[in-house]
C-alpha cells in the first residue's frame, strides 16, 4: 500500500492504549465441608429409646429430659458400653414365678390302687385289685427282708420297683449292707443289656430271690420272670428329688400300669407300697 494514504498521527494525540485488565480479587477461602475430617468425631450414639418414636415424647417429668449441656460421651466410654442396648420388659410385666405343686401322694390302699389303674389301664380287672394289695408297715430294705423265704429254687420272692437306675442300684447296696441280702437280680436299663437279663432269668440257677427294677425294664421282661407263688411287687413310694414316684413319673406310670394289669391276670402276686 502507498504510505501516503496512511492517516497521519497527530501530536496531540495519545497512542491508542488497551483496555487496563481487572485485577483479581482475593478471594477468601471458603471452608469446605471436608475442613472439618481432621476434627474430633463426634460421639456416637449409645443408647436408644425403645419406648417411643417420637423424640420429643415426655416419659414422665424432668428427670427424664436430656439437657443440651450434658457431658458428651467420649470414644472411650462408648468402648464400655454394653455391645446392645437392654431389651424392653415383655408387656405385662415380668413372669410370675409357677409354685411348686406338691408331689402326689402314693396310693395308700386298694381303692386308691384300683382308681389309678383303671385311669391309666381301663382294661384291666380294676375291682379286683383291692383285694390283693397289702400295706407294709416297715421301712424299704426291713420290709424286703421280712418278704424273702430263701431256698435255692428258681423263684423271685420279691421284686421292687423305683423310679430310676440309681435309685434301684442303690437299694441294692442298701439290701446288702444291711440285711444280709448278698444277691438282688438288677432289672434295670442303666448298662444293662436286655436280651442277658433274659437269659439269666431263664438259665442262671440258683436264681436271687429279691430283684430291683425300673417300670420300663419290668414291664418289657415282665413274661420272663419267674414268680414263686405268693410273691410280692412292692413300690417305692417316696418321692424322689422332682417329687415323683413311680405312680406319677411321665414315663413310668404307663409301663407300671401294664404290669399291675398283667400280673392281676396272670399270676397271684400281691401289690404293696412302702414309702
């Protein structure tokens, strides 16, 4: 291009000056939300109110308001505290104690026998069983003793039944220690194989005149004992640590029944109670 034709600058004039950039301004720095990591943790929560959803629900008086002033709870605390909170009472208050019902007493006599078995046998010859009941006035091992005729034949004399193993193992010592009785078949389930105590009432010569027996044992081997005429069932009717006897006992009483019911039929063996 011709330079002539470029407009002349004048004197007076100033050079043409760009525009003056705004100066930044210093921000303040905002706190950010996550300034506050490094700080303390807050307190956690311990404990929780079971009894409402509603917080601000008054559950009776000042006492139980939590002022905004009360001392947080620090980490270490809350390590003690117990890992779950308490459970609420169940509704209707706490769980009465059951009384403890008295044990039921033995029978007594025949009709006491006879009303027993015919609740648990309905079967059997109920009426006659007054008949053949006896009420021994001696003690347990007096009244076995007294009951034993001796002789070397295969016949049991007298059989007694307890409530349990132990019981009847115990008798047995008893029987030794103090009556002299130096043999008592264990007719009892306590390591006791059933098909050898068949065996034994079947082969072993002579035979003990006196047995101790548990209610379930007697009434699966009841076919096999050999009774001398005139023998003697006797119960030990005094209750053990739970008060029950084997009249009463859950899973005794259905095992003796059946044996009153068939030895009543088969044999005449007397019944008696010694408590």
């Amino acid at each position: 291009m011709n330079d002539d034709l470029d407009e002349p600058q004048f004197e007076h004039e100033e050079p043409l000056q760009q525009p003056a950039r705004k100066k930044k301004k210093d921000k303040k720095k905002r706190a950010r939300d996550d300034d506050d990591d490094d700080a303390a943790p807050a307190a956690p929560t311990i404990l929780e109110d079971f009894g409402s959803d509603d917080d601000d629900v008054d559950d009776g008086g000042s006492a139980g308001e939590v002022k905004d002033d009360a001392p947080a709870v620090t980490p270490a605390a809350a390590s003690k505290a117990p890992a779950a909170a308490a459970k609420p009472p169940a509704a209707g208050g706490p769980a009465k104690k059951q009384r403890k019902r008295p044990p039921l007493a033995a029978p007594c006599d025949g009709a006491a026998w006879a009303a027993w078995l015919r609740d648990l046998a309905p079967d059997a010859p109920a009426d006659a069983l007054p008949a053949r009941c006896v009420a021994p006035r001696e003690g347990l091992v007096e009244a076995v003793a007294a009951r034993v005729r001796g002789g070397r034949g295969r016949a049991v004399d007298v059989v007694v039944v307890c409530t349990s193993a132990k019981r009847a193992a115990d008798l047995a010592k008893a029987l030794r220690d103090h009556a002299k009785i130096r043999r008592a078949f264990k007719l009892f389930g306590k390591h006791k194989d059933r098909k050898e105590q068949e065996r034994a009432l079947a082969t072993l010569s002579p035979l003990p005149r006196v047995a101790v027996a548990t209610p379930a044992r007697l009434e699966a081997l009841r076919g096999k004992v050999p009774w001398a005429p005139g023998a003697e069932l006797l119960i030990d009717g005094a209750p053990d640590a739970k008060g029950y006897t084997p009249f009463t006992q859950a899973d005794a009483k259905g095992a003796l029944a059946l044996t009153v019911a068939a030895l009543m039929k088969d044999t005449d063996v007397v019944f008696g109670v010694v408590s």
